[in-house]
C-alpha cells in the first residue's frame, strides 16, 4: 500500500473550501483512516503525511496492536514524518537507509533547502522465501518536494534517491525493489519518463523546458518608463526667456530644441537597445548552463537506475476506461482529489526480478468522491493505493 495521509497540521480551510467542518477535524478523521487500515490489511504499507503529533498515542499503538511492526522518519521541520510499517508474521527488517533529500550536493552538485526525506527498509521473509530466488524484499516511501514549478527540484531528488536504492540494491542484490510515494509528478512529466522508460530515455522538448530551473525572485520588469519620462523632459516647451523673444528667435529656438530633443531620443534607443541585447545575451547563457544542468541530472538519474521500472497502476486506464486520460500514460486519472486533481502518487516496482502484479485495488469512482477529499467516507484528500505481487513458487 502507498497512501498520503493529509496530515492533520497541514489542513487548512481554505484549501479544502468544499469540505464539511467535521470530515476536516481529526476525531472524525481519526476512526476513518485506521478502519481504512484495518479494512485493507497489507502487508507492508507506505504512508506519507503522518502526523508526528499522534504517533505515538494513534499509528504506533494500531501497528502494535495488529501486529505491524514500524520505522518511521521524519525531515527536519516538518509536522510530519513517513512511515514503513510491515506484518511481523511475514518480514523482518534486515538493513534500513534514512534519506535527506537535502544532501543533494553529494549527489547533484547542487544543495537543496527542502526538508524532504525517504526512508528505504530492506525486508526479509520470515517464512521462508517468497518465491524461488526471492529471500525478501527492498521497500521505498517518499514525498517529494510539493511545489508545482519545482520539476527540477524534484528531478533532483529523485537522483538522491535512486543514488540510495542503488546502494540498497547492492547490499541485497535478490530483493527486488517497490518504492512507494507521493513523487508530486504527474505521469507527463519528464521524471516519470526517466523511471519507467527504456534506456536510454528520450524526452520531448516539452518534457525537456518543464525540468528547466524555475526563479522566483522578483525580476526587473524591463520597463522603458524611465526613457519615457526623460523623453518627455528633453520635449517641453519653452522657456519664459525664449517666449519673450522675437518670432525669428523663439523659431530658432525651438528647431535647437526639436535636434536636441532628437538626439537624446536617438540616444535613449541605442542606450535601451544595448541593454535588450545584453539582457538576451544573458538569458541565452543561463538557458545553456540551465540545459547543461538539466543533462546532467538526467544522465545521472538513469545511471544511478539502469534498469526502468513500472508502475503498478500504468495499465489502469486500459482496466477501468472511466479513468482514462490521454496525457497520463495509462496511469488513472486521478490520485489525489482536491481542488487539484490529478495523479501523483505511485507504487513503482522492478520487473522481472521475481515478482510480477497480480491485481489493484480499485480506485473509488468518481461519484464518492465529488465536489473533493477529504470527506465523510475518505479521510485524505489522496486515495490509497495497492498492489498484490506474485512471486514464482520454489519448486
């Protein structure tokens, strides 16, 4: 199971305007995410957005109680954490890596300031192997960086953290992988291509321009309202002296200004043409070293993931065409379902290494769902997620 949450610190009125006052509060929201829990009942569950406010006295005592085991991780500043939780009857935790997403510069080169984390646990099979060849397991959670522009961040991060499931993966090389997470992409994006396409992965330009750095700062607004108000001074009319002249004097006059007027006119061009020109000169230089830095991390995400994965939900669309979409890959249409809808969360896994899906959990339609999450059915305004794996049986 991949499932985000919506941690309790987090909820604010309005972001959920359509939302009734009690499907927000945490006691009705409380009993609603531990039956949802309780009713599906994984095996290893990855969840996001959980509230380091009631650890201890909600999630940790319901792990206990029904006989999960836990590790959970939290960034620093964050009024959540993540959470891997596994049936204690089925795994036993053998190896665990803690993800600072914002180390990137050992990865990248580059410092990222975003507090967001992963947590990777490697799992092993208490009763015996999975399947032939498959002692155990390799599981994932993350949430990656939230901002809607932030493409290049989080292309960052997902090298951070393909940089560590690749250690992992070297520590237990007969686990195979499910990373599970809220990645903040939605199935169009340039990093989901980079996961789950072959390699070597060819993006489309406009998959190439989304992954580019994005400058929040405020900028000069190029603004040509200073020449203007100049312009405008160089124009004036005549002086007193110069109107107390004779006609022939005041028509000189005003020809000396009119020349005058036109050569600082002819100067503010220039002056604010050299300056367009230095301008693009610049913005083309940083495009290249934005492009540069974009290649980089594209070359080092497949480098660090040689082998693409898939997606437990990839073919959904084709399963259910009342959530088909055009741009989203066969991914459904919706994951998260909030004033924002669309699809951003995912169960990845690494074919071919000795387990293959066998079936989804349906998604909730639409009409439940209607006018947006949470309400008083479904706690979060994400939808959980599921997979079910077979592995081949030891002969």
């Amino acid at each position: 199971m991949s499932y985000n949450l919506l941690c309790q610190k987090m909820i604010k009125r309005q972001l959920f305007p359509y939302a009734s006052k009690s499907s927000l509060k945490w006691r009705a929201r409380r009993p609603l995410i531990l039956g949802e829990l309780s009713h599906l009942r994984p095996d290893v569950m990855c969840l996001q957005e959980v509230d380091t406010k009631n650890w201890d006295d909600t999630y940790s005592m319901w792990f206990a109680r029904e006989g999960y085991d836990a590790q959970s991780f939290q960034g620093a500043g964050k009024p959540h954490c993540l959470a891997v939780s596994w049936r204690r009857d089925r795994f036993a935790q053998v190896d665990r890596l803690c993800v600072q997403m914002d180390r990137s510069a050992e990865a990248c080169g580059e410092r990222l300031r975003t507090d967001n984390v992963a947590l990777v646990v490697a799992l092993r099979a208490t009763g015996g192997p999975l399947g032939a060849g498959v002692p155990g397991i390799i599981l994932s959670n993350t949430h990656l960086y939230w901002l809607p522009g932030a493409c290049y961040e989080r292309l960052q991060q997902q090298v951070v953290l393909a940089r560590a499931l690749r250690t992992m993966r070297e520590r237990h090389p007969d686990f195979p992988l499910i990373a599970c997470g809220d990645y903040n992409t939605t199935p169009d994006d340039g990093a989901y291509a980079l996961l789950t396409r072959p390699r070597p992965v060819s993006l489309n330009d406009w998959q190439l321009d989304n992954l580019l750095p994005r400058y929040f700062d405020d900028v000069e607004d190029g603004s040509d309202h200073d020449d203007d108000d100049d312009d405008d001074d160089d124009k004036g009319g005549p002086s007193d002296d110069v109107a107390a002249t004779t006609t022939g004097e005041r028509k000189m006059a005003y020809a000396e200004m009119a020349a005058a007027g036109t050569a600082a006119e002819t100067e503010a061009a220039r002056s604010k043409r050299r300056r367009l020109a230095e301008e693009e000169r610049r913005a083309e230089e940083q495009l290249q070293r934005d492009t540069a830095r974009v290649s980089r991390l594209v070359a080092a995400l497949q480098s660090e993931c040689r082998e693409p994965l898939a997606s437990c939900y990839g073919n959904y669309a084709a399963l259910d065409p009342a959530y088909a979409t055009p741009q989203w890959e066969g991914e459904p249409v919706y994951t998260n379902y909030a004033a924002w809808k669309g699809t951003l969360d995912y169960i990845f896994f690494s074919p071919g290494r000795g387990i293959a899906v066998r079936d989804v959990l349906s998604l909730p339609p639409e009409s439940q769902l209607k006018p947006g999450l949470p309400n008083e059915t479904f706690s979060s305004d994400h939808v959980a997620l599921v997979a079910r794996f077979d592995a081949p049986v030891v002969d």
